[in-house]
C-alpha cells in the first residue's frame, strides 16, 4: 500500500533528506500546529551511525489530518478504506528514482536531469508504507514506518546511474525487479520500540545560582504563561528535552490551563514576581507581596510548592536575597542572554547561542513567538555539542 502526499508536505520533506550519506528515517506519527505562524509541522528522526536527529519540516493541514486518522487505525484492514491509502502501482506507472538513503530515495541530486514541466512534479510523491506495527493496548500505528520515496513523472531518465560521494560503488536502478525486493533489504522493522529518553535534570544547591554543571545547558523562559506556553511545551517534547518556566503572577491568573500543561508535561515552574516589578525599588512588605502570592496562585494550581524563583531584571538587594532564602526557595539567574525580547529576528537569537558558551550554561529566554520560532533550532544545535538540556530543580 502507499500513501500520496501533497506537494506541499512533499517538497519539504524532500528538502530535508541528505543524498550524501547512507541514513535511514523514520516518519513521525505526531503533528503539531503553530498558531503564531499559522502552520502544521511534523519531523522525520534520522538515523547515522548509532546517532539519531529529529528534524522538523512544514506540512499541509491535509497531511496533518491524515496523520490523525492513521493514529487511530487498529487493524490493517481498515488502511484499504482510507481515501489517501492506495494499492502499490505497476513500477512502470511510476519510474523510481535510484538514489536510495536505505529506504528513503531522494530526489534532489535529480532536479538538474529533469525538464521544466516534471519539477512541478517532483513534490509529488508517493510514500510506501513498508510496515505497519499494530498495538493493541495503545490503538495506533508505530512511528517505526520508513519510507521510499518517488516521482509520479514520466519525464524522468531511466535508468540512470549515481555514485555515492562516500562510497564509488554504484547503485543502478533495477526498475524490473519487484519493490519489495529493492526496498525491504535496506529497511530493518523489528516489534522493539525504543523508550524515549527522559530529560535529566539538575538540582540547584546554591542559593543563588548562575550556572549549571559542565556537560549540561538549561533553557529557561520568562514572563510566561502566555499564548505560546504550550507551543513551547510541545516542541520541548518533540525533542525529549528539560525546561524550565518562570511565572509573572498576573499571567498564571490569565493562563491557568497554561501552567497546568506545563505541569502536567513534566517541567519546572519557577517564579517569577506578580507584576513583574523592580523589586530592590519595593518596600520590604511589597517584596513579601511580589513573591509569595505569586507561588500562592501557582501552587493552587500544580498543588506543589515552587521552588525557584528568578527576580525580574535580575535585579535584586539583600532583603530579597534574605526573603527568598526564608521562603525555602533558590534564586535561579543565568550566564548567557541572547536578548530575544529586544529583537524580532529568530535567526539573531540563534547565531547569539551558537556564538556563545553552551556548556553549564543557563540561558535566558522568552515567551515570544520569535524565541518560538528559533527553539527547534536552537535544540538541535545544542543537542550537537552533546549537551543535555535539563529542567531545574
């Protein structure tokens, strides 16, 4: 069977794919939705060489739809009713292209050999579906499908030969052996699904602390909750990594099933004053005011005490420092500040992270729908310097 995806969601799956390596994918059967940028997203997890990356991409609200109605699936069976689900056609009805990523064909390397009219065709793929995992106690398909991509062109030159950069033997096309045949020796599916990794995290001693140990890099984001909370949650969980969230008090009276998602999904929830104020500038009775009613309106919500507590601006003087340790809590501050709240270009946060010190670092981020924009990317940089991005505790 297979599966016809839209030229939208093809094309960027395409673009992401590498034709210079020999890597596997896995396609997610997770879709979220970014309602600031007003766009569907997905992502493929990379595998090369025992290492594996997730790697975001855009799709269309079909595709996302899709996606949902696959997840529901609890016999195979019931792949045969679904309108995007199609028997496997004849090879001739559509010509493979032979460069192949052990399960995925790329079609990049190819644009160049095709004529104007079949690049409008090119982000029209068709997936095939290899393997579905079925789980009873769960009712869904595993994400462990791989997927073999290619053109329905006819324009396409056949068969033409590529070399792998990395390695000269040649992988010819062999467009009259069955596609079980080509596919299936490339592709491993075994019933083992691997546990997702639990994002460690890192217990503040220090009263007042600065940074974290070497080895690992906390993302922490003020002034929420707010319209992109749970945006932010989801693609920390895309990643399987920690994070930690620092309240303003009149927000969480806004956005309470906010700061109950944030809970609920596993993160730290620190504070971060009620009105977000300049505290060292408050009298001793408004600072008391600031902190503790801030945690009186998380904790009636999470029903846990909060233990962190960041001063806005960093700003703080001695009696705060005296009220917050009174309290039985620590004041967490941070060592690398990209200043996402004075820009609006995604791309400045990220370049200010990737030309700073990642390591033991706590960094200051913001609930704003550029950092929003640029937290995948600053999760994948930060994820290839080996680092473990934890929650605080």
């Amino acid at each position: 069977m297979q599966w016809e995806l839209d030229a939208y969601t093809a094309d960027h799956i395409i673009n992401i794919t590498d034709v210079t390596q020999r890597v596997k994918y896995r396609l997610s059967l997770q879709c979220y939705f970014n309602a600031t940028h007003n766009h569907h997203y997905s992502y493929l997890t990379k595998y090369n060489r025992g290492v594996s990356e997730k790697i975001m991409f855009a799709c269309s609200e079909s595709y996302s739809a899709q996606i949902s109605t696959l997840r529901e699936i609890q016999n195979l069976d019931a792949l045969s009713l679904m309108p995007f689900i199609t028997p496997q056609p004849v090879v001739e009805e559509a010509q493979m292209v032979n460069v192949e990523l052990s399960g995925i064909t790329s079609l990049k390397s190819n644009r160049k050999l095709m004529t104007r009219g079949s690049r409008l065709l090119i982000s029209t793929v068709i997936i095939a579906m290899l393997s579905f995992l079925y789980i009873p106690e769960y009712s869904y398909i595993s994400e462990k499908v791989f997927a073999n991509v290619f053109t329905v062109s006819p324009n396409i030159p056949a068969p033409v030969t590529y070399a792998s950069e990395e390695n000269p033997e040649n992988y010819e096309s062999n467009l009259t052996a069955p596609l079980e045949e080509k596919i299936l020796p490339e592709v491993i599916l075994t019933s083992e699904v691997a546990e997702p990794k639990i994002p460690t995290k890192v217990t503040l001693v220090k009263a007042v602390s600065f940074n974290v140990p070497s080895g690992s890099v906390a993302l922490t984001f003020d002034d929420g909750p707010s319209i992109y909370t749970k945006e932010i949650v989801n693609i920390l969980n895309t990643y399987n990594v920690g994070g930690t969230f620092f309240f303003v008090g009149t927000q969480v009276r806004k956005f309470p099933e906010a700061v109950k998602y944030v809970d609920a999904n596993g993160f730290s929830i620190g504070n971060h004053s009620m009105t977000h104020a300049n505290l060292p500038q408050l009298s001793a009775t408004d600072q008391q005011y600031e902190l503790h009613q801030t945690n009186q309106f998380i904790q009636q919500i999470i029903n846990k005490p909060v233990l962190l507590f960041r001063p806005p601006y960093g700003s703080r003087d001695d009696n705060l420092n005296a009220l917050v340790a009174n309290s039985n809590m620590r004041m967490v501050l941070w060592n690398n500040d990209p200043e996402d709240w004075n820009t609006r270009d995604s791309q400045k946060i990220l370049h200010y992270i990737m030309n700073s010190k990642s390591t033991g670092s706590i960094i200051l981020l913001h609930e704003s729908k550029e950092t929003l924009k640029a937290l995948p990317l600053i999760i994948q940089f930060l994820q290839k310097q080996q680092l473990e991005i934890s929650s605080l505790i």
